[in-house]
C-alpha cells in the first residue's frame, strides 16, 4: 500500500512539474504573441501620427519651429482613448510637444545620449510605449515621437488566460493524479510480487535459525569458520 | 531469471503506462490552451484591422477637406498598395459610391468579395468592415475592408506550431526525468538486490551500500545486510580469538583470512546499482549542464555585438568568440578524459562545471569584448572537460555488449539540451534580458554539480594512466582502422553537420521567405529524431556486436543521401524536412556506434591512457574537422545554390561512407570484443 503510494506520488510529481512546464511555456509563447499583434497595432498610430509631423517638416523646418504640433499632439490623445501620454523629442532629449492625459503620470524621461534611431517598443509595468524616429524632408533624424498607451488591450486576454490555463492545469492535473494513483495500484503488482518472492527467497533471514534462504546460502560459510576455530580450541 | 523478466516487464509496462498518462495529460492541456489562445487573439488581430480602416478613413477624409469630389481624388490606389503592404491582415481596400459602385479598389480580392463580385457584397459582418466617409456630416461613400483571414489563420496557425514545439520540449524534459525516478527509486533498487543477491549466492559476502530508502526494498537489502554482517562479526571474533592463541595458531589463522579473502570479508561495502540506473543519473547530469550552453545560443551573437560596440565593423571579431569556443572545447577533450582517468569523472566533471559556472557569471560582470571573450575561452576548457568526463563515464559504466546503448543515454541528454535550451533561453532573455539568461544558466550549471556530486561516481581510477603527450595523441591516430573511421565517417559526417544544417539550411529557408520561427522548427527535427529513434538504433547495434562497422556505414550514407533531393527539387520544403530527418536518423545511428568502434579499434590505447582520453583525442579531430563545415558550405553555395549544395554535401558525406564499407570489407579489419573500461 505505502509503496504503492510512494510509486503514484512520484509520478503525481513528475506531472506536476511537466503540467507547469507546459503551462509556463505555452503562457511566454501566448505572451509574445500577443504582444506582436499589440505593438503591431499601436505602430499603426505611431507611424500614423510620426507621417504627420514629418509631412509638417517638408519645408525644413525644425521641429520647435512648426506652430500647431501641440495642438495636433492634443488633438491625438483625444482621439485614442488608449494613448496616455504622447511627446516629441528633439536630437538633443529635450521635449518640444507633450501632453499627458489626466491623472496619468509622466513616465518619459529622456537623456541627450540616448536617442534611438530605429523604431522601438518597450513593455512597461504600466504602459506600453512606442517610439518612433522623426526625419525631416532631407532624410536626417529630427527627433523622436514617444506615444505611452494603456497595458489594458494587453493586461484584457493575459488576465483571462492566466486563470483559465491555471484551471485547467488543475482540472488535468487532478484527473492524471487518480489515474496515477489507479496506476501505481495495478502496476505495482510486478514489483510487489518480485518482493514477495525476494523475500521469500531472503525467507528467515532476521532469525538466524533457518537454513532456508540467505541463511542456507551463508550457513556453510558459518559453518566453516567454526568448524576452523573449533579445530584449534 | 523469472524475476529479472517479471520486473521487465512489470517495468516495461509502467514506462508505457506513464509515458502514455504524462503525454495524454500534458496534450490535453496543450489542446484547451490552443483554443483558448485562438479565442483571445482572433480578436486582437480584427481590432487592428479595425483601427487601420479608421486610420485610412481619417486620411481620406483630410484629402476630401481639399477636393470635395471622392471621384476626383488622386493616388489613392499608391496610397492603398503602401497599407496593405504595411498590414498583411487585410487584402483588400475598396472605396465605394453610396449608389454601390466601387471606385477604387486595390488588394487582391477577400474571399467573401471575390465570391460576390461586387464591393456591396465585402460587406459581411462577420470579418469584413464597412466604415463611412464623411464630409462636413454627411456620408459621400464608404471604404469596406477584406480581412485577410489567411494571414489570421497563418498566425494563429504559427502560435498552434509554438505551443506543439513547447509540448516536445516538456514532454522530453519529463520523460528524462520520469525514467530516471522510476529507475533510480524503484526498478533499479530491486535489480540492485537481486544482484547482491547473486552475490551472496556465489560466496561475495560484502555488505550493500544500503540507500537509506525506508521501505520494502530498503528492508529486504537490510536483513541481507544484516545477515552479511552477522557472518563478517562471527569472521572477525573468530579471527582475534584463534590470534589471541599466538603462533601456534598461525595455520589456523591463514587459513581462515583465507577464507575471509575468498568471501571478501574484509572488503568495505559495495554499490550494487545497475548501469542504467547509472547511465539514466549520467543523461540527467548531462542534460543539466549542456542545457545552460544551449540556453545562451539564442542570444549570445547579439550580446556579443553590444559588447563589441564599435569593434562590432569587423565580421571576424564577432565570430572568433565562437569559433575559439569550438576549438578550445574540442582541444580540451583529450586533457579532459586524461584528468578524468586520473582523478576520476565525478571530480573532474564539478572542477569544469566550477569553471563553466564562473566564466558565464564573469561575463557579466566584468564589461567588454575581450574580457568576454577571456571568459569563454575559461568556459570552452570547462565545456570541453565536462564532455570528456561525461563520454568517458558512459565507457566506464558500460561493456561492450552494452556500450552502444549507454553512450547513445548520454547523448540523447546532450541531444535533449539542444533542443529544450534554445527555447527557454529565449524566452527568458525575452522578459528578463540577457545578463539575466547569463547567470540563470551559470545558476543551472550550480544545479548540474548539485546532481553530478549526488549521482555520479568517479569511477575505477587508473592512477598509473600514462601521462598524455604529443607521442600518445599521435599513438591513437596512427591506426588505419581508427584513421578511416575518422576520416570517411566522422569528420565528413561533421562537416554535414556544421555545413549542411547549421550553417546552409538557415539560409535556405530565409530565401526562400521563411520566418525565423520556421528555420527553428525544421532544425529542431534533427535533434527531435535522433533523440527518440537514437536508444531504438542503439539497441539494435548492440545486438550485433560483429556488425558495428554496417551500422556506422549505413547510417552515414543514410544520413548524406536524405539530403540528395534537394539538388533535383530545391524548392520544396517537405523534402527538405525528410532530408533533415534522415540526417537525425542516419548519424543517431552512427554516432553511438562510432564511439564503441573507437573503444573496440583503440583497445590497447584504452588500456593505457583510458578510454576517456582516447575517445577525447578522437573527438578533437572529429571536430576541428567539423570546423570546415561552414567553408566546404560557402564555397559550394556559389556554383549550385542553396539546395544544390546542400544536396551534395550529402552525396560526399555518402559517398565517404561507401569507400569505409568497402575499405572495411577489403582490408578485413577485425574488431576485438575485449572488455574495456571499468566495471559496469
């Protein structure tokens, strides 16, 4: 019974840590998944709102020269209500358009030293953002558009997954553990009955009286210690 | 005898049993996770589509601001081609009159659209949008949008085949481990006790290295135990007392230590564990540690790249940190098994992990490209000398009846890592980035010593093993069985290996259009084959003894000519993955069998520097030939083009392994079934 126990309780672990490998895996998988398609449809806005300001700076203009960018940054935040904080850049980290919504922190800091040239995202603990290099008419970077958006397009399917694969994993989980159980009765027998006749065949072993079992095999041994000493004394 | 077969196959089932119960249970989850995953995203994807059709609107709008009339705008099919071509998820754009005449429409056709053959009938609620154009308020048209379901369902298809890869992934880390707890914990102790029972019965009275284990096995080793010691206590009473008598006893103390020696009473106590309880430990430890080394391939070229900065021009310093690594790995090989010969192969194994562990801390700790490449050259010594103690303690646990099947437990595990690590490596330097991953794998290095101290063994030493020089390496070399093994079959079989696959196939698949979760997954079919058709084939090599040298041959020919039809069809992808799995299947077949032919050519160098050193010298060459894998690739991939060169790349590697049968065959080389290596 107990070794039986022991035989499902391994098997219990070892679908245990299997279970949560797949779940954590197939969740990291869902994730980058997810986060293709997110980032994917915030680059829209980004390049969208990026083509407009560099279509302002056809004429060469810099930047702080353009008049209404501030205006249409506004405009921006108005119309995406996922979009929390949208700025611009220049080359020199120094923000020249910005409007964040109400209530909502500004989380962009920038150093001089630190403005990338490619298109990028980052997944924060409470936004997403986006960055998107600004080029004027001649081809040269100008600045750099940063858009911050709500993690909640994001957070929505990942808080619905996590609790749904964690049910699951607990549904299968309890379903494989009976019949892990059910196994280790049934295939236990094998080994059982080899114990049983390994026993059998070790037989009065612990007595030390019988002349069956590992007792017959060591008796003549025995026998031939003391028949040595015996021949002296 | 009745009692081995009963327990194998009481064990046989319970292997099938819960193979089958793991599997069925991690599928299960597999399955409602994939559907769940599809009902999450599908929407995600529409939204986008949804937004970008907004987007244009906007844009249509601002240009009617300008010309009021939606039939005189100009550029709109330009300014269409840019989106769809931006946004695969829709296939067609379509501006249409309120009187249901379209306008403009680029793209090709949707489904829905193409069977209607009108722009009024894209409009179906289900997938495709209709949004309307206004001016001032009032409606002038409206712009429908043709989903590209395709393009969804090639996503979510792509996430399926993600969550399949993450199911082998787990299903080969639970398998290792499920084997090896039920060997370790249960069949394998029984063997035990029916081994020392073996022993008992032939007059070897040593007592068992009892486990510990409280219970019905752990009882029955404890009465045999105890009845071991009852007869060693009466043995070492009898012999103070006939001592105690003086020299007159002398007689008849001899000839009771006599006894004591033939029945090896004084003897300390013996480990009666199986081989393959030792070999199954042995695929866990090395699964341990290569998997950190696999678990930093993803990224290590682009953390390479970032720490080089500007030295990063110069193609050759980004890749001489991989290319020492290789070289320096495969030099440390024979010093490798010579330590592991002398000081023994659990010592050995901790000293190159301890090694291993440090140069991937100090990569990131220290900062800069030539202190990181330092600390690979420390850590490739350690990699190196792992692999040796590993290989030479496969050897060492084996005979030669049994040696094919235990090299192939060891490098299933290798095989293992190199399929599980990638993907996890990724994935964690994904969310945690790469200095992370770094000492994430130096931490299960730590854990591969945790296990390699609990289950390893160092092994019968051979203290005396001459020391290895030049003089010795060369010794191994100069033998023209051994010469051709290396020369036809294991170098050429490397270099497909390194050219063909690892180098080539990439390539391949990039021009040919596809992603990069793609040529992940089609590398992956080699590991994946010879992972699990690798115990198959070594079990039937290690049936025929005498026929090793056909397994080596066939399987090398087996392995080059699967890539052959590539050169006539270099298109098709399918032929490329049976090609691939070919490659798996031929060198799963060979490259166990090659190690015990190396044993069986090179038994007198065994005997003198170990088995361990010797294989080590044998995979120094097989490797620095290796290295020419890429080369042979690049030059042949100018005259004949991806597949072509693939293609004959495998009929060489062939062809090689046609002229070792022959050669085999016409010089009647013998292979000598002496037992080499220690006790299994």
């Amino acid at each position: 019974m107990i070794f039986s126990l022991r035989l499902s309780s391994m098997l219990i672990l070892v679908l245990t840590v299997s279970l949560g490998l797949t779940a954590v895996l197939s969740y990291v998988k869902f994730e980058k998944a997810l986060v293709g398609v997110v980032v994917s449809r915030h680059n829209n806005t980004a390049r969208a709102v990026a083509d407009t300001i560099e279509t302002g700076l056809t004429l060469g203009l810099n930047l702080e020269e353009v008049q209404n960018y501030q205006t249409f940054i506004n405009q921006v935040l108005h119309q995406h209500s996922d979009l929390l904080a949208a700025a611009v850049f220049d080359m020199s980290g120094r923000p020249v358009f910005s409007q964040v919504r109400e209530g909502v922190p500004p989380t962009v800091r920038w150093r001089a030293d630190s403005i990338p040239t490619e298109p990028w995202n980052r997944i924060g603990p409470n936004t997403i953002t986006l960055g998107q290099p600004i080029t004027n008419a001649f081809g040269r970077a100008s600045g750099i558009l940063v858009l911050d958006f709500s993690r909640e397009s994001y957070d929505r399917p990942l808080n619905d997954i996590a609790p749904f694969m964690g049910k699951a994993g607990l549904v299968i989980e309890l379903i494989g553990a009976a019949l892990a159980v059910l196994l280790g009765f049934v295939l236990i027998r094998p080994f059982n009955r080899s114990l049983d006749a390994i026993e059998k065949e070790v037989g009065g072993a612990d007595t030390g009286s019988s002349t069956d079992g590992v007792d017959g095999w060591t008796a003549p041994i025995e026998e031939e210690i003391r028949s040595i000493t015996r021949s002296l004394t | 005898m009745t009692e081995e077969r009963r327990l194998r196959r009481g064990k046989l089932w319970f292997m099938v049993l819960a193979v089958l119960l793991l599997s069925a249970a991690q599928s299960a989850l597999s399955l409602v996770v994939v559907v769940r995953f599809e009902e999450r995203l599908l929407p995600e994807i529409t939204e986008k589509a949804e937004l970008v059709g907004a987007e244009v609107c906007a844009r249509i709008e601002d240009a009617l601001v300008f010309d009021r009339d939606l039939n005189a705008l100009r550029g709109v099919e330009r300014f269409f081609d840019k989106v769809l071509e931006q946004h695969p998820e829709m296939i067609t754009l379509t501006i249409v009159a309120p009187d249901g005449t379209a306008l403009f429409r680029r793209g090709a056709a949707g489904d829905a659209a193409a069977a209607a053959g009108t722009a009024a009938a894209v409009d179906d609620p289900g997938h495709d949008l209709t949004l309307p154009i206004h001016i001032g308020g009032r409606q002038v048209g409206r712009l429908t949008v043709a989903i590209n379901h395709r393009y969804a369902e090639r996503t979510l298809r792509e996430m399926t085949y993600d969550v399949l890869t993450v199911l082998a992934i787990s299903l080969l880390i639970t398998f290792g481990l499920a084997s090896f707890v039920i060997q370790a914990r249960f069949s394998g102790r029984i063997d035990a006790v029916l081994t020392m029972m073996d022993r008992l019965g032939k007059g070897d009275l040593r007592p068992n290295k009892a486990d510990g284990i409280a219970d019905r096995i752990g009882e029955v080793v404890s009465r045999l135990n105890g009845v071991v010691e009852r007869v060693r206590d009466l043995y070492r009473a009898s012999l103070v007392h006939l001592e105690s008598f003086g020299p007159s006893a002398a007689a008849h103390v001899r000839t009771l230590t006599d006894l004591g020696e033939r029945n090896r009473l004084n003897d300390p106590p013996v480990d009666d564990t199986p081989s393959a309880t030792r070999l199954l430990a042995l695929r866990l430890v090395a699964f341990t540690f290569f998997l950190a080394e696999e678990v930093i391939r993803p990224f290590l070229p682009l953390y390479v790249k970032q720490l080089a900065g500007d030295l990063a021009t110069n193609n050759s310093l980004i890749s001489l940190p991989f290319s020492l690594f290789i070289f320096v790995g495969a030099a440390a090989q024979p010093w490798g098994g010579h330590l592991s010969e002398r000081y023994g192969y659990r010592r050995t194994f901790l000293l190159a992990s301890l090694l291993s562990a440090v140069s991937l801390t100090l990569i990131v700790v220290t900062d800069g490209y030539w202190w990181m490449l330092a600390w690979r050259i420390v850590g490739a010594i350690g990699y190196g000398v792992a692999f040796a103690a590993c290989q030479g303690y496969a050897v060492e646990n084996t005979t030669p009846a049994t040696r094919t099947r235990g090299i192939a437990v060891f490098i299933g595990g290798v095989m293992a890592a190199s399929i599980c690590g990638p993907s996890i490596g990724g994935m964690i330097a994904d969310h945690l980035g790469f200095g992370v991953t770094l000492l994430f794998a130096s931490g299960v290095i730590l854990a591969a010593m945790v296990v390699g101290q609990a289950l390893m063994g160092d092994g019968a030493r051979r203290a005396k093993a001459q020391p290895l020089g030049w003089r010795e390496l060369k010794g191994v070399l100069v033998n023209p069985s051994m010469l051709a093994l290396l020369m036809l079959i294991s170098v050429p079989a490397k270099i497909l290996l390194n050219g063909a696959l690892f180098y080539l196939t990439p390539l391949y698949l990039t021009s040919i259009g596809e992603p990069q979760a793609v040529v992940g997954r089609v590398m992956m079919v080699y590991g994946v084959t010879a992972v699990l058709l690798g115990p198959l084939a070594a079990g039937c090599a290690d049936a025929r003894p005498t026929r090793h040298h056909l397994f080596v041959g066939l399987g090398a020919t087996l392995a080059g000519l699967g890539l052959a039809p590539l050169g006539v069809m270099p298109d098709r992808l399918w032929i490329l993955v049976a090609g691939i799995g070919a490659l798996g299947f031929g060198q799963a077949l060979c490259i166990p069998v090659q190690l015990s032919l190396v044993t069986q050519f090179a038994a007198r160098r065994c005997s003198d520097l170990g088995p361990a050193a010797v294989l080590g010298v044998f995979r120094f060459v097989e490797r620095a030939g290796g290295a020419l894998g890429p080369i042979v690739a690049a030059t042949l991939v100018g005259e004949l083009g991806y597949g072509g060169a693939i293609a004959a790349m495998g009929q060489l590697s062939a062809l090689c392994a046609v002229a070792f049968l022959i050669a085999f065959a016409v010089f009647s080389w013998k292979v000598p079934a002496a037992e080499i290596g220690g006790q299994p």
